[in-house]
C-alpha cells in the first residue's frame, strides 16, 4: 500500500464497516498505520438494504 498511496488508485471491497476494521486488525500501531492510508483520501460507498443473495433451497 505504501508505494502506491498518492501514485495508483486502488480498489478495495469489504463486508466489515471502515469503523469496525481498526478493531480487527487488532495491533494498534499497525492498524493505524494501515487505517491512514487507506482513509486518507478515500471515497467510501456503504451499501444500504438487504441482501440480493438468495438462501440455498433447503431439502
């Protein structure tokens, strides 16, 4: 992350919320570090609604 931070756009996709992420990554100097760079400048579009997947036929 730290050569492309300000060079390259990326993308990253996830079912953890940006404020629950800090707490998983458990580390606390860590998690900032990489919470910084990946926040820093970042559009975050949080999904609303409910799922379009479908519960597997059960039988």
């Amino acid at each position: 992350m730290d050569d492309r931070v300000g060079s390259r756009s990326t993308l990253i996709t996830s079912q953890l919320p940006t404020d629950a992420m800090h707490q998983w990554l458990a580390e606390p100097t860590i998690a900032d570090a990489i919470m910084d760079r990946l926040l820093h400048g970042a559009h975050i579009i949080e999904l609303k609604g409910e799922s379009l997947r479908r519960d597997p036929p059960q039988g």
